[in-house]
C-alpha cells in the first residue's frame, strides 16, 4: 500500500530535524531541467507565471540563483520535514521516531511541481512550484505533460514492490491528476472528510488538508499496509461513514 499526498506551499528550512536519515529526489535531473527554466525568468515574469506578489517573486527569484543538483544536508532537508502546510502540520512529522519515519519512507509519497515525487526523506532545496503552473518545458507547456507519463510509469513500478496494488490518494485534484489513474493497474481508494454544518455533511478545505495529514500520520505510526485498517480512523472525532462512502471514496465525518 502507498499513499500519495500533496506538498505544501510554505517551507521551513530553519526548523529542528529529528533525523539524519535522508536519500535522494528520484527525479533530480528533470529537477534540474525544469529549474533551468525557472532561472530564465526575472521577478516580474515570476509574478505573472506564478501569479504571486512582488515579493515572494523576488524570493523565489533568490531561490533559482543558489538552487543546484547537488544536494546534501547542508544545503537541503528532508521533505516531510521541510513543508510547513496544513497536511503537515497534521503529521507533526517532527515527533515521529526513526522507525516511523523509515516506515513512511517506504509507503507514503509527495507529488512535486518541481521533483515529481518524493519519498519523506528525500531532500529538498527551497522552491515553489505548483503542479498547475503553466511553466513551458521540453514536453510542452505545463507541467502535466513534462511528469504524467513519468510518474504514472513510476508508480505501476513502487505498485509492484508492494505486497498489494493499493493507492491511498489523499493529495488533492490538482497533483494527483499529474499521474495517469487509469494506466496503474491498482485499486485506488480517495479518502474525503467532512464536516457536519447547517444539518449537512460537506467538505470545508482547511479541515480537508488537515484530516489528509492526520490519516498520513495514522498510518505512519501504526505501520499500517492494509486499507481495510483505515476504516479504524479516528483522530479528532472522525470515524468511517459507511452510508456515505462508495468502494473508491472513503468517508470520514465528525
């Protein structure tokens, strides 16, 4: 079993780390070619591709000057360490064992605008690039078509070291449609949390994000490799709603 989630747009490279364990993105050299293209842009063009204010332009402008293939611990930290979002601020990956960590190693994955994908401990230098910015590259004009085929043949592989072909996809549309469901010969299960406001269950996306992180750390320290055990969820009052939940879309409700 994997499951995928989405990376966040905040990093901090600053934070104490509880490990020095750390390996390698699989993708660094598209990495680099796509930060080749990144570098050719000034601020301004930054601003507009990225559609971000002037200031995080200049930042991230900084960013593509220093930012090279090589990484290593003085330059770089591990991913689920790194990304300081919602999704991560419910793994609290910080008080996470060596053990667990490794564990999430092996079957949790970020999907990346720049690195394609990342195991927990892979290293990351600062960037930001969402999966949806339409940076042009040797394969086209976006992203997509620069990582589909890469990451869906990357995927049918990792499937295969597993003792199942079971995805968990708790990264949101706009990264896990940069992998191509339907070429995995896998059975894909969507977990969705919802809230009950106004006499109704729905969606609210700041609790979304956080129920992804909180089930991401629910596997990661109980070592769980079988989907049924998700149905045991129960962080911060959610629980399985099995009247709601289809065979691909999970429910989970409070």
């Amino acid at each position: 079993m994997i499951a995928i989630i989405s990376p966040a747009k905040t990093l901090n490279m600053e934070k104490p780390i509880n490990t020095d364990l750390y390996t390698k993105p699989t993708f660094i050299k598209e990495a680099s070619e796509l930060m080749k293209e990144l570098q050719k842009y000034t601020p301004p063009e930054l601003e507009s591709l990225m559609k971000i204010n002037g200031k995080l332009a200049e930042e991230n402008f900084m960013r593509h000057i220093i930012w090279n293939e090589e990484h290593n611990l003085s330059n770089g930290k591990q991913a689920l360490l790194a990304y300081d979002g919602a999704v991560y601020r419910g793994i609290d990956a910080k008080k996470l064992n060596k053990q667990q960590l490794s564990f999430a190693n092996n079957h949790l994955r970020i999907i990346s605008g720049l690195y394609g994908v990342l195991k927990p401990l892979d290293l990351i230098q600062p960037y930001r690039l969402e999966m949806a910015t339409r940076l042009k590259n040797s394969s086209g004009n976006n992203l997509y078509s620069f990582w589909r085929d890469k990451l869906t043949s990357y995927f049918k592989e990792e499937l295969d070291k597993q003792d199942d072909s079971i995805l968990i996809n708790l990264a949101s549309k706009e990264y896990s449609s940069a992998i191509d469901m339907n070429k995995l010969n896998a059975n894909i299960i969507t977990p969705i949390f919802k809230e009950y406001k106004g006499g109704v269950y729905k969606v609210i996306t700041i609790y979304a994000k956080r129920g992804r992180g909180l089930m991401s750390r629910f596997i990661i320290e109980n070592s769980i490799v079988s989907s049924n055990d998700l149905k045991g969820f129960d962080e911060e009052g959610y629980s399985y709603n099995e009247y709601l939940s289809t065979d691909l879309e999970w429910v989970f409700t409070r």
